[in-house]
C-alpha cells in the first residue's frame, strides 16, 4: 500500500494541521482513513457548558418577558385610574363658590387646577393611538397642548385672565365674546328655534322655589338658585331629556359645530334664580365657545345693537333687575332669543342679584367648537376626549 511521506510520529500534527483545524496541510495514505474518520466524529468542545449557557438564555428571556408584561400592566392601570378619577370629579357637581352653567364642560369641573402629569400622560398617549391610527398631519397644534405649555399645570394664558382647567389649544383668536358671524348657520339656526324652545322650556318647567319635590330630568341644585335640565351631557345625549323637549333637540340635531361627541360639549337649559352667583371660575378648554340662547321664567329685556355695556339695556316688557354676565372682565348684556358666544374659559362672573318677583333668568346653552379649530384638530379631540363608555 502506498503511504504519505509523512513519519509516523508527526501523522497526528499534520491530520490537525495548523492551529487544529481540519484539513491542515499534509498527505495521507488510504489506510489512514479510518482514523481521519474517527477523529471527524469526535464532539466539538465548546469553551463553556452549553446545557449552561441554554438555561442561562431560557432564564433571561423569561426575566424580560415577564418584566415586559408588568410594564404593560402597569400602563393599563394607570389609564384606567386616570379615566375612573376623570369621571369621578367631572360629574355634574358645583364648587363651594357657585356651581357651572350647564352639565360637565370635561373631565374636571370649571376654574378647578390642571389635572397635573397623569393626565397630561393620558391625553398624550390617547393621541399617540389616534397618529397610529390615522396620522399627524395637522395635528401640531393638539401635538404641543398635549406635551404640556400654557393650560393644565402650564401657568395661565391671555393676561392672566384666560386659565382652562383642562386642556389649552396655542396660537387660537383668545377673546371674552366670539362674533356672532364666527358661527352664522349655528346662530340663526338656533335663534329661528327660539319659540320651539321655548315652549320646551314651558312644558318641563317648574315653580323652582324647593316647595315641590325636584321634577323628572332637573339635576338636583348646584348650588342654591342653580338648576339645570341636559339634554346633553360631557357629550353623551340624554333620551328621555331629549324626547321631552324635541324642538330643542331638532335644533341641536341640526347644528354643524355642537361639540355632541366631546367630553367639553354639554346642552341643555340653565336656571338662576334671584340671589345666585358664579363668579371667578374659568371653563375646561379654549378650543370651545359657549352659546347663550337667553329668555327668562316671565322676563324679557332688550339690548340696542351697537351697546356692549348692561347699563344701554334699554327696557322691554321688564327687565330681571341686577343680571350680569362679565367675561375677561368685560360686561355683556343678553338679549331675549338671541344668541351671545363665550368664550368661558376665560375668568367669568354670572349673577341674578334681583329681587324674588324679578323670576329666574333661563339660557339654553349649547357648547360649539372654537371657529378657529381646524377639522382635523377636532377629529382628534374628540377621539382624546370621547365621552365615557
């Protein structure tokens, strides 16, 4: 048989070859196959235990997995304290100073501090969802009140006048009254409704003096002199309200910018009575303006076109003495069936400092969107706040 010219002694050393590996330089002889074989099928040494290094892994991933699935519980509960809390303060509840004009404006009462970091956290991660969903595009504004600035825990706006508790919409037209032409079609749809409404208002009214238990679908006083029937509340429809008084809601129905799927938007009719006060409170958010559609129990009275001050009311058939609305600072007088729009998250004072024969002062209040919030920015809102399940 041939053979390499390999010695003997130096047949293993040229089989490993170099540095131990395989298939190193040498030359071999066909008897030598078997033990080339032999030594092919020797285990491979790994430098560490490799049952070792598997539980090591296995242990590792369990460890990250595990801490994972805490963190998106952790996140869950977060959300759903943060909604439960949200609901909780934001029922239809008055302040010690006075109580808020109609329902809930949001998920806190008015003139009440921002909701601080968790809050913050949730409109931001609500919006976050919205982006995955759609996009956002258009969404600088809402992007950057959601990141925190001037609003919740931000400091104030305008001249310190201007506080949302809520939520602060930058770079909107701020001032107390919003021109009637902002919202045409709302206004001169709602102000052509006023005699329907008004014979709602006639049919679910009541004398209000507490000597008679509270009738079916008035919320229980906010404060004393302070009542209020919805007909939508924190943006949630009220049936058996709405099935009370259709020609209201017909007129709701019909409006293009009623905030009817947001926790801001409320409508329905409010009542203050002679002697009640709401002063120094400011509204949820700036992204929204506030209608007052004004007539009285048996009170009317008439403002001349071109006044802005309560003392040029000039008399109709009698005027409920010692009502006052002062918004930003600036006075502002009601006139019966017609719409004013306010923009309540300024500082804002509403009084009835009549006498008991001056009867209540009603407004029917529906909240709109700020004309100066784009379609896309409302979008989005109202997915961040959607009213409560």
């Amino acid at each position: 048989m041939w053979k390499g010219n390999c010695p003997a002694g130096d047949q293993e050393a040229a089989i490993e070859g170099p540095g131990g590996e395989l298939g190193g330089p040498g030359n071999w002889g066909l008897e030598d196959a078997p033990g080339l074989l032999a030594r092919a099928s020797l285990p491979v040494m790994l430098p560490w235990p490799l049952p070792l290094a598997s539980s090591a892994l296995t242990l590792l991933l369990g460890a990250l997995t595990s801490l994972f699935l805490w963190y998106c519980y952790r996140l869950g509960s977060q959300d759903i304290q943060a909604l439960g809390a949200g609901s909780q303060a934001g029922g239809v509840s008055g302040g010690p100073r006075g109580c808020p004009e109609v329902g809930r404006p949001g998920p806190r009462s008015p003139g009440e501090p921002g909701e601080g970091p968790r809050a913050e956290g949730l409109v931001s991660r609500r919006l976050r969802a919205y982006a995955r969903r759609y996009s956002w595009a258009g969404m600088g504004r809402v992007r950057r009140a959601a990141q925190g600035g001037p609003g919740p825990g931000g400091g104030p706006g305008v001249l310190g006048i201007q506080r949302p508790g809520l939520f602060f919409l930058p770079d909107l037209p701020s001032a107390p009254f919003v021109p009637r032409d902002a919202q045409r079609h709302d206004v001169e749809l709602l102000e052509s409704s006023f005699p329907a409404i008004l014979r709602d208002f006639g049919a679910v009214s009541w004398d209000f003096s507490g000597t008679t238990p509270l009738p079916r679908g008035w919320s229980p006083p906010l404060a004393p002199g302070c009542y209020q029937l919805l007909l939508y509340q924190a943006g949630r429809c009220q049936p058996s309200n709405c099935r009370r008084c259709p020609g209201a809601y017909r007129a709701l129905r019909g409006l293009r910018s009623f905030m009817s799927a947001n926790t801001f938007g409320n409508a329905g009719f409010s009542v203050l009575l002679p002697g009640a006060r709401l002063e120094g409170r400011c509204g949820p958010t700036n992204a929204r303006v506030r209608c007052h559609l004004v007539f009285s129990g048996h009170n009317i009275f008439v403002c001349g076109a071109e006044d802005q001050t309560r003392d040029a009311c000039m008399p109709g058939v009698k005027i409920p003495s010692g009502c006052e609305l002062v918004v930003g600072g600036e006075p502002q007088c009601w006139a019966e069936g017609h719409c004013l729009l306010v923009d309540d998250s300024f500082l804002y004072t509403v009084a009835h400092n009549g006498s008991p024969e001056d009867g209540p002062r009603v407004v029917f209040i529906v909240d709109l969107w700020h004309p100066n919030v784009a379609g896309a920015e409302r979008q989005a809102l109202d997915f961040v706040f959607a009213p409560d399940p």
